[in-house]
C-alpha cells in the first residue's frame, strides 16, 4: 500500500520595504496558522511540531527578512516592520484571518502583528516570549546586550549557523544579521497597555525553565484577563486566553518539544 505525507508548498511572497518572505506550507485546511522562528532560525528550527501540527490544518513557516531563504534589504530589524510583513503574508495567503504562532524573537513578532493588524489574525500562540523587555532574566538581557557580529566566529560553530548557511542566498550577510538582531532585541519596549486592549483570545506557552521568569508569565496572562478568578465548576468563568507551561523544558528546546504540538491544537480548535 502506498502512503502519501501530507501537502508541502515553498514559495516567496512580497511583503513590506522589498522584503521576499520566503514561506514553506505543510498540510491543507485552514484557518491556516502561520509560525514564526526564533532569532536566527529557519523554518526547520521547530523540528516536527509542525508536522504534528498540519495534521489537521495547513501551516506555512515563515523566514523574516534576513534569515534563511530570506534576503536581507537595506532596513534595520524593527518588530513593526516585521509585524507587517508577516501581516502582508497572511493577506496573500486569501480572505479571512490566520493563526499565528511565533517563538521568542518571533513570538515578539507575531504579538506586534496582533497588536497592530488584528484583523488579520484570528487567534495567537505567543512560545517564550515576554510583553515588556525587562521580562527576560537579566542575565538574558545582559546576553542579549551583546549580540553583534563581534561574536562571529562562536556562532560560526553553532547549529544556528550552519542551518542558516545551508540555505541563505548570501553566506556572507550573517554578520549583518547579527548586528540588526543584537539592535533588535536589546532595544527598551513595553507593550502592556496595548496587550490589555487585546480582545482576540491567546495562548502563553512557556517552559518551566524559561528564560522569562513564571512571574512574569502569570503578569502576562492576567494582562489577558487570566488568573483573577476562580472559573467555577462548571467552568464557565474561564478566559478564553490560556496560559501553558511545559515541564522540564527550556528557552532552548520548548519550540520544537512534542506536548508543544497538542497543547497548540487544543487551544486553536477551541469553540469550533
């Protein structure tokens, strides 16, 4: 007997400022749910989550201006702009709103997307990420801090770079890459106000060993309107946001984690 996977597509869409998202769809059906990698990734980074997640729906990777198949253009790394190309790739992919789904770096990202195109998405996985900077430990600020092309030649020998060296249409422009990432994330930002006006439901999902502490998870899920009150037995009293926090997990393994994909599916098939 013969056994088919399912449907995969790769193409690039033209977004804002020039920019040539490279996209790669897994599955058919929809609402579609677009997934964002963290810093530096490429769509692989999340190993078979996706996979697990086209089971039942089509999910289109995305790759951000200057990462993996993405060429680069002359316009620093800033989350409004990446918050609109993602959003000008979800309007080329037809009528309705999509799913999203992004992890650290692209957690920031698809957050900025719902914030600024709400229309656009229909409900939002936020993996690792906070809502104001100073979420982050401050040891992983301190890092962050420092991410620059001045630490080339240790990324040169990391998983991260030899994944973006198997695809990137220009090897060299990794340095560059580096410094507008470093400019990115080590810049001040505070998005509680404009987090609290989210109507659309989210799910928080986090490690138990996070980079981001549980306090600040449990802010952050409360901020959409989660956690301040008991949900009664019935549960009638229960957010429509959730809030997940995967044991024995890290910053580092989370996203590609296999109880990530169930707890993603749960949530995006919530209510029909």
């Amino acid at each position: 007997m013969t056994t088919t996977g399912p449907r995969v597509e790769e193409g690039y869409a033209p977004v804002t400022g020039g920019v040539r998202m490279y996209w790669r769809s897994v599955g058919e059906g929809g609402p579609p749910l677009v997934v964002v990698h963290g810093g530096f990734g490429v769509v692989e980074m999340f190993g078979d989550v996706l996979e697990r997640l086209a089971a039942g729906r089509r999910v289109v990777a995305v790759e951000l201006q200057g990462h993996g198949h993405t060429a680069d253009v002359d316009r620093p790394f800033t989350w409004e702009a990446f918050a609109d190309d993602v959003a000008a790739l979800v309007g080329s992919l037809g009528p309705g709103p999509a799913d999203l789904l992004g992890y650290s770096l692209g957690g920031g990202v698809v957050l900025r997307t719902a914030i600024r195109s709400p229309e656009a998405v229909r409900r939002l996985v936020v993996v690792s990420a906070p809502c104001r900077r100073d979420g982050w430990f401050p040891d992983v600020r301190a890092g962050q801090e420092s991410v620059s092309s001045a630490g080339l030649e240790w990324m040169r020998r990391t998983p991260l770079y030899e994944a973006y060296a198997a695809v990137a249409p220009d090897v060299d422009a990794f340095p560059a890459l580096m410094d507008k990432t470093g400019a990115l994330i080590s810049g001040d930002y505070d998005w509680t106000d404009e987090v609290r006006a989210l109507t659309l439901p989210v799910l928080l999902a986090y490690a138990d060993a996070d980079g981001i502490p549980p306090a600040h998870a449990a802010e952050f899920f409360a901020l959409l309107g989660g956690g301040l009150r008991d949900a009664g037995w019935d549960g009638s009293g229960r957010p429509a946001s959730r809030l997940a926090v995967l044991p024995g997990r890290t910053h580092y393994d989370v996203f590609a984690a296999p109880e990530l994909a169930p707890v993603v599916d749960a949530f995006l098939t919530a209510g029909g």
